[in-house]
C-alpha cells in the first residue's frame, strides 16, 4: 500500500474549513475557521468533515446584515448615503 502524502489532521481541517466556506455562499473567514476546524479535529477526527460542517453551519446565527428589511427605512437612508447614489 503506497504511504500517505496528506497528513490526515491538516487535510481534515481544510475540507471542514472549505465546506463552512461553501455553506456561507463566501461569506466567511477562512482563517477563523482553519483554527475552529483544528480545535474540532481532536474530538471529531474519525468523522466526516463535510458532516460536522454542515452541523456546525446549521448551528450557527444568521448574521444581522442578512436579516435586513429592503423596505425598511433604515434600509432607505443606507442605500441613500452609497456612493454611487451621491449626486457629484
């Protein structure tokens, strides 16, 4: 049988980290979740990465700027002051 060329714990680690990544559309921080994935590993190493990913997106709050209102008023006076709107 041919020897590994990955080491299991960093090729771990990064699918948990690039499915996190996957899941959020882009909207994550990579390196946030490199550390998260290596504080996991230890506890979760012979399960899959993809699965605990998923389960840990799942587990994780909608962050507030995708919750926004496009009708609301706040959301009017944001959009107003955009630099593309500014009549110069």
């Amino acid at each position: 049988m041919p020897k590994r060329t990955v080491k299991p714990r960093p090729d771990w680690v990064m699918t948990f980290a690039f499915e996190w990544v996957n899941l959020a559309d882009g909207a994550a921080d990579l390196e946030s979740l490199v550390m998260k994935g290596d504080r996991l590993y230890p506890l979760y190493r012979k399960k899959d990465p993809i699965k605990i990913a998923l389960k840990d997106f799942k587990r994780t709050p909608t962050p507030v700027h995708r919750l926004v209102d496009v009708d609301s008023p706040e959301w009017m006076r944001a959009r107003a002051a955009e630099p593309e709107d500014l009549p110069f």
